[in-house]
C-alpha cells in the first residue's frame, strides 16, 4: 500500500500548505478545518461580504475552507489571501479524457487555485444516483490534478431507523477511496443524509460513535500514523449554537456547513470558536 504523503509531488502549493499544517498537529492537537459549502447558493456580494471579514479577521486558530460555485470560485479566487485558508469546489466530472459538455473537470478546478473538491456529496449521491464507484474514480482524479478530495459520506434516516448507519458509512468509504492505491491525502465529511438542511442533529454521543468507527476504519486501512491524521468532519445543521458541542467530540476534526456558511456573521463566530 502506498502512503497518502508520498506522492507530495502531485500535490499543489495549497494542498502542501494543508499537509504541512496536518504534520504539524501531529505534534499536537488537530487544527480543526472549518468548511463552507455554499452548494448552488451565494453571490459576488457573499464573496465580497467573506473577503472583508477575512481581511479583518484573519482564521488563527482553525483551517478555513470556502467552497462556492463555480463561477463564484474563480471571482474570490482572484482575491483570495493565502493567509485566510483555501478555497474548495463542489464535485467535478468523473472523466477527464471524455468530450463532456457543460460540466468542471478536475483539471479545470486545479486552475482556478482550489485546493480542495467536495466528492460523494449526499445531494451528488441521491439526487444525481452517483454510486461510490464514481466517487472513487472522481478521487483519483482529484488526486491526479493536485487537489485535496473530501470525500461525504452518511446514512439516508431509513438506514439509521434499521442501525445501518456504521455499516453503510464504512460501505461508502471502503468503496469511494480506492485504499490499495492511495495517490495522495484525503480527507472524510460524514454527513448524516437526515440531518442535511433539516435543523436536527445527532446526539453527541452518536456522532462520536461514527467517528470512532471511521477512525479505527482509516487506521486499519492506512496504518496508525497516517489513519490518525486524516481529518474527520462532521456536517448537517451544523451552526454558531451547536458548533462549540460538535467539536468537542472525539475524533471531530471540523464541520462541513451549508445552510450556515451563507452569513459571515454566524460562520464568523464558527470561525471563532474552533
Ligand atoms: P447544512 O449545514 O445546510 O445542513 O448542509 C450540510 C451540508 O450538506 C454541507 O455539505
């Protein structure tokens, strides 16, 4: 098995910057990485409203992640500061060499100077019937063009009803990740389908629950030192009252927040607290 932090070289400038801040919690604890999906939401005036809060307040204690659309991507990545975080895009199309109209090929994100792609998204996998086999290939082209993949996993509410929900998330990572032939890092959302946009969360303890058992997953899979320093996320309905709770659980290393990264204001004070 080849390790996620020899293939360095296919990485770029900000993925570096991401690793080496992981290689440095190492030495101590977890840097959490805060991360705003803006999914089809958001405008220049969002974009405008984040860069000067950002310019002000700089995220110190916590990695920054934004990722708007497209279009938006390339319109904050022209004003972008290294010093606020990276930028990220949502999903990319699962085929590079093809001749596909209207859709982001990996390649194309890499060059708008995202760092980061969102991958198996559950809006991707249900509402597009994505399976974790494109997924999968959508990571390799991830890794393939310098970009840190996140790949989302979580369980639909009729699957936590039957306690799937461990067996299913495990399902999706073993199948999205193609862990015999790792060619750089990764990092895991765990998105509970149910939770997504409807205001209701997990308790604590089963969020700790699953992020256990995706640790003990990425260790078994990757090795102890490698499968310790991947970040694990937690997103659905996450916000500024109960980001504080969330992030104190075991094995939480960030969120993955919609709905409420489309105010500066609240996701300001998310910033803050981590
Ligand atoms: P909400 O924070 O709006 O529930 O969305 C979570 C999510 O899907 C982030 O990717």
């Amino acid at each position: 098995m080849q390790s996620p932090f020899l293939s360095l070289t296919l990485l770029n400038a900000h993925s570096l910057k991401f690793l080496t801040k992981v290689n440095q919690k190492n030495r101590g604890r977890m840097k959490n990485l805060i991360a705003g999906n803006w999914k089809l939401k958001g405008s220049q005036n969002l974009a405008d409203s984040y860069l000067n809060h950002l310019s002000e307040n700089k995220p110190v204690n916590c990695t920054l992640l934004v990722c708007p659309t497209f279009d938006l991507l390339e319109y904050i990545s022209e004003k972008w500061s290294q010093d606020f975080g990276f930028l990220g895009a949502q999903d990319c199309y699962h085929d590079d060499s093809a001749f596909n109209e209207g859709l982001a090929s990996a390649d194309k994100v890499a060059r708008t100077g995202a760092g980061y792609i969102i991958l198996g998204h559950s809006d991707r996998r249900h509402k597009c019937q994505e399976t974790s086999g494109l997924v999968r290939k959508k990571v390799n082209l991830a890794w393939k063009h310098g970009l840190l993949p996140i790949v989302c996993v979580g369980e639909k509410s009729e699957e936590r009803k039957s306690n799937l929900t461990q067996e299913v998330v495990k399902k999706q990572i073993i199948e999205s990740i193609d862990f015999d032939h790792l060619d750089g890092s990764f990092v895991i959302a765990y998105e509970p389908v149910w939770a997504i946009g409807s205001g209701n969360i997990p308790t604590m303890e089963e969020i700790g629950i699953v992020h256990d058992e995706i640790r003990t997953l990425l260790i078994t899979k990757i090795g102890s030192h490698q499968g310790k320093n991947i970040p694990i996320l937690y997103g659905g309905s996450a916000d500024s009252n109960n980001a504080e709770q969330i992030l104190a659980v075991n094995n939480v290393n960030g969120l993955l927040i919609g709905g409420a990264s489309l105010d500066i204001k609240g996701f300001g004070t998310i910033i803050n607290k981590a």
